[in-house]
C-alpha cells in the first residue's frame, strides 16, 4: 500500500472526498472498497472517479496523462455542440413564429389591418421547423451516444460550458418575457393576443430550460 503522508502545498486546499480517501487507504481500506462504499452513500460516479484521480496524482507526483487524441475531440465535440445549439435556435424560433402567425390569423391585430402575408409567413417557418429539427434530433442522438461509448465526456468542459451558455439565452429569453408580461399587465395593456404569444415564449423557453437542465445533470450508467 502506497503511504500518502507528503503533502504538496501548491496543489491547493484538497477536496474532503479526497483526504477521506487518503485515510481510509491508510487504514488499509482496498480502493474497491472504498469505491463501493462511497457509491452506497449516495457519491456520484463522477466526483468518486475525480477524488481518486486527485489522489493518485499527489502520490505519484504526475498529473493523469491526457490521451494525444483529447484535443482532436475536443474540437469535434465543440463543433457538435455548437452546430446542435444553432439548430435549436432556429427551430425553436421557427416553432414560436408559427405560433405567432396562428394567433395574428385568429385574433388580428386592429393595427395590421394591411398586413396579408400570413400563408408567406407560415410556409417559412414550417420549412424551417421540417429541415432544421431533425437535424438537430440527429446531433442530439449523436451526442447522446457519444456519451454513452465515452463517459468520462459527461464531465468534458465543452459539454458543461456549451450547455450552460444554451440554458442562459433560454433562461434570459423566458425572464424578458415575464418582465415585458408584468409591464404591459402594469399599464393595462394587456390583451389576450399578447398574453397568448407571452405564453408560447415562456413554454417554448421552459421546455428548453427542462430538458437541458436535465440533461446536464446525467450522470454515467453504472456497469
């Protein structure tokens, strides 16, 4: 058994799921024990697999070796990423517009009385729904399975980073649309018309909000 007695300052203050796993090695713990036990505890997979990484790269005074290809799929998955993200934008818009143009249709609005490209409109955001959406259902399910053959990729920084900059736009989009809702409710402005079209923002938005969060909470499948 390797003792773990050296500490080097420079590595920072430790995680306690790391200092708990240098003692109970010290006490002549096996790692699958210790691994078993903290899974029983309730400790995700991921930050077991981190502590003991920590661990071991303190004792061995070398930092876990990063495989030459990270880089190349670093780059691959960022372009995945990015490319799923535009997708979403664009068929979640086109999704809205949709529900705009069907609200326009029957609660016009006195002030558009001129306006008359309403099947123009709709055709557009249709094709753009029909083209873009299963494009993105594709991304997703490549990624999903990227996951699923490589699970040291749930906690890959391009995922979390990538992810979190989506949730923000979402979250940012259904928060302006409760404040412009509250405003116009305020002023007493508030029609139905307008209300219904708050209301496919914030479900849209929500929806997106829901499902990513979710997902960035995964966490690997056990063995």
């Amino acid at each position: 058994m390797v003792e773990a007695s050296h500490h080097d300052p420079s590595r920072g203050i430790e995680q306690p799921l790391t200092r708990f796993i240098e003692a109970a090695r010290a006490q002549g713990a096996s790692d699958e024990f210790i691994y078993q036990m903290l899974r029983s505890r309730g400790w995700p997979k991921p930050e077991i697999e981190s502590a003991f990484a920590q661990l071991y790269e303190r004792l061995t005074g070398q930092p876990v070796p990063t495989p030459r290809s990270q880089t190349g799929e670093a780059s691959r998955d960022a372009f995945l990423y990015l490319l799923s993200f535009a997708t979403l934008a664009i068929w979640s818009q086109a999704l809205g517009q949709i529900g705009f143009i069907l609200i326009d249709q029957f609660i016009p609005n006195p002030l558009d009385r001129g306006y008359s490209n309403y099947a123009q409109d709709l055709a557009a955001s249709i094709a753009r729904l029909v083209v873009v959406f299963p494009i993105y259902w594709l991304l997703m399910r490549l990624l999903n399975r990227d996951l699923v053959a490589h699970p040291y990729k749930y906690l890959s920084g391009v995922r979390k980073w990538l992810t979190y900059l989506a949730l923000f736009v979402a979250a940012l989009t259904a928060i302006i649309a409760v404040v412009v809702f509250v405003t116009s409710l305020l002023q007493g402005e508030l029609t139905i018309r307008f209300s219904l079209q708050v209301l496919i923002v914030l479900v849209i938005a929500g929806g997106i909000l829901v499902y990513y969060l979710n997902w960035l909470q995964r966490q690997p499948m056990e063995p």
